[in-house]
C-alpha cells in the first residue's frame, strides 16, 4: 500500500472507531434522549468499544468515491438501483460456466477476472448508499502525493525496471506475502475476512483484524513516541514498520477515541 494511503485515511480509521464507541449517541438537539443514553463503560472506567466490528457489510462501496457525485456521499435511488443491479449481474457472471479452452486468462486468477475465485472465496456485502469510504477529504477522494511522495515512487519504478514480477521475494508486496496489509488497509473491507475486533485493557485499546490476523495495541498512557524495534539494525524489519508507524491513543469528550502518529513517520509517510 502505497503510505500517503496510510496518512490521508488515518482520520477515516478513527473516525471509524469515534463511532465504533459513540455509536447510538442522541444529538443534542434532544435533551430527553440525551439524558437518557449513558456511554457504556468498562469495569475500569474507560468507554467500553469492546466488540467485534465487521465490515464485511461495506465490502462493495469502493474507497474513492465518483468525482461526478463531488462532496455527497449518499447515491440517490436511482444510483442506489444501479449499483444493485451491477452486484447481481457480478454475482451471475462468478457463477456462470466458463469454457476453459476460450476463456480469457491474461488477467488469471485476478478478482473479477474470468477465472476469479467463485463466490463462496469472496465476501461483496451489500449494496449501500454510502459513495465511497472515504469521508474526509469531503470530495472523498485520496489527496495527490506530495512532491517527496512522488519522487519516492519513482525511485521505486526505476528500481524494479527490468525486473519481472516476482524475481525475488521482495518484489511482492507484504499483503501478497500474507505479512499484513498495513494500519489502514488492514481495517478495510476487501475480498473476504473483514471481521474487526476490539479488545480493551486498562491502559490500551488492541484492534485485531481477521485478514492476515494483524494485531494493533495502542496505548492510551500517554507514553511518548519512541525508536521502533529493529529500526536500526535489522533492514528486513523496516518494511513492517513503515506499514506499522507508531500510534498513541486517548479517550475525548464524553469517550471518543483519538489519536497521533509518531510525527515523524507521518513526515516520512508524507
């Protein structure tokens, strides 16, 4: 995944779990609801966000959203029929017959593809009215690369040029590897196991993801950030950590929880 991905979604990723906790809370414009909800909290005190969250129901909104719908984020009726209509005519043609003689390979295997995995391999939710899944920006869009984005990019073409797919080990990214999917990516609906869970303790917030089965635990003590293990001394660590930069969590309000990464690697990520 490339890391601006990682920078531009992070609001959405905690966004995700502001409403994981506040899920259910009146608007001020009712005091008689409002006094009625209490956030729920856990035997310590902390709000309790403790559950599992599956996306799986979101897998068929696509991240970006249609630069033709502009900042709404809610499909109409009619775009609503018609992003249905695309879901059942997807779901016959993956349980269509196809003539292996014929059939189209030079996508092999890919999802979507003629030889795709058949649906039982796959989870495409349900349709939604929801545009896209990224909500902030407003246009719902992934912001450009910066200029030090781009060059990096680049650099990263230029090294692979001539190379073939998977000449080494290192050429497949580390979702291929089945290593992780990075802090965003992992929390994401795609394809299929896109069960979240959360599990509290005092002090931290552990978010599991069912793909890949990465593990996130954000501490909530306030504790700065530090170097990462492995940093300097082991290079084949490096990747996983710029797709794990360091996250510290604390509680807001009447119990969302917020966030900052290290500030360092959000430049770096940048």
């Amino acid at each position: 995944m490339v890391m601006r991905h990682q920078v531009a979604a992070v609001a959405a990723v905690l966004a995700a779990l502001t409403a994981a906790c506040a899920w259910g809370q009146p608007s001020e414009s009712n005091p008689t609801q409002a006094d009625a909800y209490r956030v729920p909290r856990t035997s310590w005190g902390d709000p309790d966000l403790t559950g599992i969250w599956p996306g799986t129901a979101m897998n068929g909104v696509p991240l970006q959203r249609d630069p033709a719908l502009g900042t709404r984020n809610v499909l109409t009726d009619q775009e609503f029929a018609a992003r249905a209509l695309q879901a059942e005519t997807r779901l016959e043609q993956e349980n269509s017959e196809i003539d292996v003689e014929t059939v189209d390979t030079s996508n092999a295997g890919q999802v979507g593809s003629p030889t795709s995995p058949q649906p039982h391999w796959q989870e495409h939710g349900e349709p939604q009215l929801q545009a896209s899944l990224i909500v902030d920006p407003p246009n719902g869009r992934l912001p450009p690369l910066t200029d030090a984005g781009s060059k990096r990019q680049a650099a990263l073409r230029e090294q692979r040029a001539g190379r073939g797919p998977a000449d080494s080990y290192s050429d497949r990214s580390l979702y291929d590897r089945c290593i992780t999917r990075g802090l965003v990516g992992s929390m994401l609906p795609a394809i299929y196991n896109a069960g979240n869970q959360i599990v509290q303790a005092p002090g931290y917030v552990t978010i599991m993801n069912e793909m890949i089965h990465d593990t996130r635990v954000v501490p909530l003590d306030g504790r700065p950030h530090t170097a990462q293990p492995g940093a300097q001394d082991n290079r084949a660590f490096q990747p996983y950590e710029r797709q794990y930069p360091h996250l510290r969590g604390h509680y807001r309000g009447s119990g969302n929880l917020g966030g900052a990464l290290d500030p360092s690697l959000a430049a770096q990520a940048r």
